[in-house]
C-alpha cells in the first residue's frame, strides 16, 4: 500500500469503492444489461479533519499544513515520511532539497488528490 492510499483510508475515501463483487447470476443471464456504475461517494474531508482537530489536544492548522495534517490522521509526519510521501506523488526535484518549499507544494498536491478521489474539498484550499 503506497503512502497516499494511507490518507485515503483514514479518511474513509475509496474503501467502498472497491472492484465490485462478480455477479452470483447464472451465466444464461450474462446477455442482459450490465447495472449502472455505482455513484462513487464523496467524503466531507472538511467535517471529518475538523472533527479531529477539535478532538486533538494539539492546535493542528491541517489547512496550511502537511505536517498537522498527517498527525491529525494518525499518519507519520516526520521529514522522512513526508519526502517519501512527495517523491510517491511526483514532486519536481528542485523542491525536493528545499523541505519548506517541498512541504507547501506537498500540501496543495495532497488535498488536490484528495479531492480527485472523491473528497469534497473546498476550492479555496486547492488554489
């Protein structure tokens, strides 16, 4: 399992939408229609981390953040974590050497993909 899939687990993004289960229907039905895809469920990421956050003894900014976002979802947040999170997602190596450069672009590239896997995340926190 690759780091990023860890963040979507603990936000409960894509455990229900899993392969679907093989059809128990006999095979002299397989000419009828196929059923309709299966919406994909959209997780408030906002409600949940803000939930957390107000649960943590900590002050937790995860809206500017990767460090207190990934210790809000229980995530190692230490600098080895985090470059191995950045170099997973594709990170451009010039910000690689540079950890405030690479944290901040960590940041925006996570909540992108957050939201492109079926997170509602608010648009003013991907621009």
């Amino acid at each position: 399992m690759g780091f990023f899939s860890k963040i979507l687990e603990k936000l409960g993004i894509g455990s229900a939408a899993a392969a679907p289960a093989p059809s128990a229907a006999p095979a002299s039905t397989a000419p009828a229609a196929s059923p309709p895809p299966k919406a994909v469920a959209v997780v408030d990421v906002v409600a949940q981390l803000e939930k957390r956050a107000a649960a943590n003894s900590q002050k937790l900014n995860w809206r500017t953040s990767i460090v207190d976002l990934l210790k809000l979802l229980d995530i190692d947040s230490s600098f080895a974590a985090r470059k191995e999170l950045a170099t997973e997602l594709g990170c451009p190596a010039d910000l690689m050497g540079d950890s405030a450069k690479m944290n901040m672009w960590l940041h925006k590239t996570v909540l992108a993909r957050i939201a492109a896997n079926g997170g509602n995340v608010p648009q003013d926190l991907l621009d």
